[in-house]
C-alpha cells in the first residue's frame, strides 16, 4: 500500500476510535512520526494529509528542514532532546512534545526569549517509571507546571506520555486511563503559561486504544510509513 493509502486507513480507524468516545475525526490530530523517512516520503505524507510531522533526532530533522521536506504542515519534536541541542530545536518547530525535565524547560524558554518568540510545548510524562525512559514522574508534574508559570517565553499546552510496550491491551489501557486523568485533573487547575489543549499518546501498535481513552493527538510511524529499517 502507499503512503496515502496508509493514511486514508488510518483516518478510517481513528474515526471509528473518536466515535467510541463521543468525539469526531476532526478532534484527533495525526501526527507522522518520520524517522527515518527521507524528504519525499514525508511530502508524500503531507500530501495524504497528515496534520503535522514529527522528528526524533534533531540531525535528521535539520537536514530535512533544508530539503524544504515539512512544507504545507507543522513540525513537531516527538524525541529526547538534550539541552545542548536546544538552541536547534526551538523556533524551528511549532511544537516541542518531549520536555521532560524543569532543566530543559528552562533552556527552551531562554532560547526562546533571546529569539523574540514563545515556544509551545508538551510536558512529558513518565507514566510507567521506567528508568529507560525521560519525562517527569506523575507526582513531580506540578512542579514543572509551577515552574512553566513562572517563566516568560514558553507555552504548556498539554501533556505527552509513551507508555510501557505491552501485548495486553488492558495494560495500555490502565497507563492510557491515568494520563487521562492526570490531564483532567490539571484542567481544572489555573497555572499561568499552561493550557491543556492536547493529550498526545498512542503510536502505531495502541493508537485507536489511546483515543478511546481520551487522546486528541497520536503519533503514527510505521504505519503511515512502513517498518523501519534499523540495520
């Protein structure tokens, strides 16, 4: 199948998970996880109509760039991004998803505030502690959100998580349902500099659970794109 194909099936199943949960297609942000995939498979992507494309690895993501590869839709940056690699990243994408720490919060806004610019950006969450992977624990989230009001050139605009791999979907389901509701919980609270507009979780094996369970924004790799080649 083509890329486009892949994306129309993939619209298809994220319109049927949107129902489950009260909610239509064009509530769901698809988000074309592009490692990679070189710049003509990603304009093939935007093409199909993918709402945005994310990068994991600034390398790949600034040769991209100068191949002109994201015309005609947002960039995201969906990886682990150390802080000396900050001052590549911001102003470059419309949105930071992976800001996992209050250190690296704090590089972005003062990359940001030196351009003129705020940044958006997703506060990344650990949801299964796992010592493998970046993000804050779900008990340290107010602290970076207290943190993100107090400084000047940067926007939270909701949360992040890539829960443990699992084959038991009532497994995904439980880690799904808790960033669920830690996204609720800080809905109804007031924190200067944070909105909680996107709830971005679920990726090519568990995104049409991740919706049922309340995500508005997924990233989907394989599936758009076809597995990677790691050797």
């Amino acid at each position: 199948m083509s890329i486009a194909d892949n994306v129309r099936a993939i619209r298809e199943q994220i319109a049927r998970a949107a129902e489950k949960s009260g909610r239509g297609a064009s509530d769901i942000t698809l988000v074309a996880a592009a490692k990679m995939n070189d710049a003509a498979r990603v304009r093939e992507a935007i093409a199909a109509g993918v709402d945005a494309v994310g990068e994991n690895r600034v390398q790949e993501m600034t040769q991209k760039l100068a191949e002109g590869a994201y015309t005609g839709a947002p960039l995201h940056f969906i990886g682990h991004l150390q802080t000396n690699k900050v001052r590549e990243v911001v102003g470059k994408c419309g949105l930071i998803e992976s800001v996992g720490s209050v250190r690296l919060l704090e590089a972005i806004s003062a990359r940001a505030a030196t351009l003129g610019i705020t940044q958006d950006v997703l506060i990344e969450v650990n949801i299964g502690g796992e010592e493998s992977k970046s993000g804050v624990a779900p008990d340290e989230l107010s602290q970076i959100l207290e943190k993100a009001a107090a400084v000047s050139a940067v926007k939270v605009l909701g949360l992040m998580s890539i829960p443990p791999i699992s084959d038991k979907n009532d497994a995904n389901c439980n880690f799904f349902d808790k960033m669920f509701n830690l996204f609720i919980d800080i809905q109804g609270k007031k924190y200067d500099n944070v909105s909680m507009r996107y709830l971005s979780m679920g990726m090519s094996d568990s995104f049409c659970a991740a919706i049922e369970a309340g995500a508005n924004m997924v990233r989907i790799g394989s599936s758009i794109f076809g597995a990677r080649n790691y050797t």
